[in-house]
C-alpha cells in the first residue's frame, strides 16, 4: 500500500459571475462529488476607489468615496455565493468566503487559512497585450500557492 497517496478533503473554488469560471464550478462540483471533499467558495470584490465625480482638485476637493456602492457589491456577492453554494450536492460541508481586496491576494490567503487541498478555478485565456496589461490571476496563484492549483481554461465570448 502506497502511503505517500495524496487525499483531497478541501477543495477552495475561485468564483465570480463571469461566464469564464462556469466551466470551473462544473469541474468542482464533480470533484467535489467524487472526493465527498469539503468546499469553499472565494469571491473578491476589488475595493471601491473614489469617484471623482462631483470633486474638483482645483478647488482643494477629494474624491468621495461612496460607501454604499462597495456594500450593494458585497450584498449581491454574498447572494451569488449562497445560491452557488447550494449547488454542491454530495459535499462534505460548504463554506463561503467574501473578500474585498486584491482577487490573487485573497484567493491566496483564503486557501492558506482555510487550508485547501486543491484550488480550483477558472481562466478567460487573454493572451498578447489584453494579457500583459490585465496579467493573469492564475498565472499569480500557480507560482505562490503552497497546494496544487487546478486551472479550467474557458475563454469568455
């Protein structure tokens, strides 16, 4: 019996609403299904920066923050993920996680914190100049995650 066999109880999914990470949720849900892992779903939400509607830098006035705008993206966020996760039959538990900041930081802590045997998500395969000024967010996780990372590709259209 080989005792070095690598067993997958928690499995982290990076989610967010675009049609590219569709393709990645399919592929968790069956993994998720076949291992009776537990999961964890990761949206982030990029901070709101100041609008500077309404301020004029000539006269001394900063831009303005509209707290509201940052609390209707968490709400609709937290929404997207519990009807998600409803859609893990056969998992183990499932837990959500709502982050505001950068996408890869957060994905990455998240794992760490939550201890994630696999990470599972998606790539809108931008390639050329789209790639080099967006990066890539998968890319980042590959080269620092500290489990393996499994990357669906699914090209947005």
């Amino acid at each position: 019996m080989d005792t070095n066999v690598v067993k997958i109880t928690r499995i982290l999914v990076a989610v967010d609403d675009e049609p590219c990470s569709h393709k990645a949720i399919s592929y968790a849900k069956e993994m998720v299904k076949k291992f009776e892992a537990s999961v964890a779903l990761v949206t982030v939400t990029s901070p709101t920066s100041p609008a500077s509607y309404g301020a004029d830098p000539l006269l001394g006035q900063q831009p303005i923050i509209i707290p509201e705008v940052s609390e209707i993206e968490q709400q609709n966020a937290q929404k997207y993920l519990e009807e998600l996760g409803q859609e893990f039959e056969g998992a183990n538990e499932v837990f959500l996680f709502n982050r505001i900041g950068s996408v890869k930081e957060e994905i990455l802590a998240t794992s760490h914190e939550w201890s994630a045997d696999l990470i599972v998500m998606g790539s809108n395969g931008r390639t050329g100049f789209d790639h080099f000024i967006s990066g890539s967010v998968s890319e980042a996780v590959i080269r620092k995650a500290t489990c393996p990372v499994l990357v669906v590709p699914g090209k947005c259209e």
